[in-house]
C-alpha cells in the first residue's frame, strides 16, 4: 500500500528517517542487491530510459557509461523504495512519470511518502491502491486521487512528529554503530 501524506514536511527538523532528499541517502545506502532482483533494471530502463551494465554501473544514452549516483532522483527513489521499508520518502523526488511504477511497487511492499505537487494525469496500475495520510481516504484512481488532493492543503508546512504515520517508523534503519 502507498500511504501518501499530501503537504510539506520542514526539513530541517525532521528526523533521519525521512528521506528528504534521495541523493544522498541512495550514495550512502546502495547495495549491490538492490540493483540485481529485475526491479532496478525494469525501473532505469522506464525511467532513465538506461540500461544497468553492473550492479553499480549503468549505461545511458545522454551520459555514456556512469555510476548510478548519477541516475535520477525519482529511478532512485523508486529503487531504493523497494530495499528499505518504514521510512518516509520525498515524493516530490518522484517526476511525473514515476508515479504508476511506485503505486505497481506498492501492491508488494508498503511504502510512506510525502508530496506538495499533483503529478500530471498518469494509467493508474490496476488494483493499486493509495490512503491519504491526513484525511484516511482509501483511493484507487487518478481521479479520486486528484479530489483527494483538491481537498488537502499540500503547501501547508508540518513537522514530521506531528504527523500520525500509518506504519511504525524504523527508526534504526540508518543507524550506524561506531562502537570499535
């Protein structure tokens, strides 16, 4: 399920766990593992329109053969989306395009995002569901989707703990333990 909260969430008091600004969490994070389960692939080639050469290796017909901290904000979010669970990702990382690969996504594993934009109109994945965080609306199309986000305030700033996340936050998944 894609649990979506619509408005602007203030970076600088946010917690780790929300992942703001995908670049460098993905630099960061990426494990060879992510890139080799066909998602990673599927996904450069829709988006980037790229092809993965190696797990951290990629081909793009604009770039030539470049690393994948090169490849775009949205194909990373989508990628790493799918690795790691219970955190809150930057939707507005997304373009428009991404958005019927992270609802596809989100019928295998539950993911929780934040968004201050309505993407433009997109094929809604059949049987893809999302719940609006601040209203609790079940919605199943783009067009639902778009009332629901008519109804929202999405330029309204919130602090992160202010908001009820649907899924448990894990708040360890990017803790670093320097204990030697």
């Amino acid at each position: 399920m894609l649990y979506l909260f619509l408005g602007y969430i203030r970076h600088h008091d946010s917690p780790i766990e929300y992942v703001r600004q995908i670049d460098g969490w993905f630099a960061d994070c990426i494990a060879d593992d992510w890139m080799t389960d066909g998602w990673a692939e599927r996904v450069i080639r829709e988006i980037d329109h790229s092809r993965l050469l190696e797990p951290q290796i990629v081909e793009s017909p604009v770039y030539g053969t470049m690393i994948t901290e090169w490849l775009s904000s949205g194909t990373k979010v989508l990628i790493m989306a799918k690795a790691v669970q219970n955190v809150v990702y930057n939707g507005d990382d997304c373009s428009d395009q991404c958005w019927p690969l992270l609802l596809e996504l989100s019928k295998e594993v539950d993911i929780m995002a934040s968004l201050t934009y309505l993407p433009r109109k997109f094929q809604w994945p059949h049987g893809a569901e999302m719940t609006i965080i601040n209203t609790g609306q079940s919605v199943g199309s783009y067009d639902e989707f778009s009332r629901a986000y008519s109804q929202a305030d999405p330029t309204k700033k919130w602090h992160f703990e202010d908001i009820e996340w649907p899924l448990e936050i894990d708040r360890k998944v990017f803790y670093v333990d320097f204990d030697f």
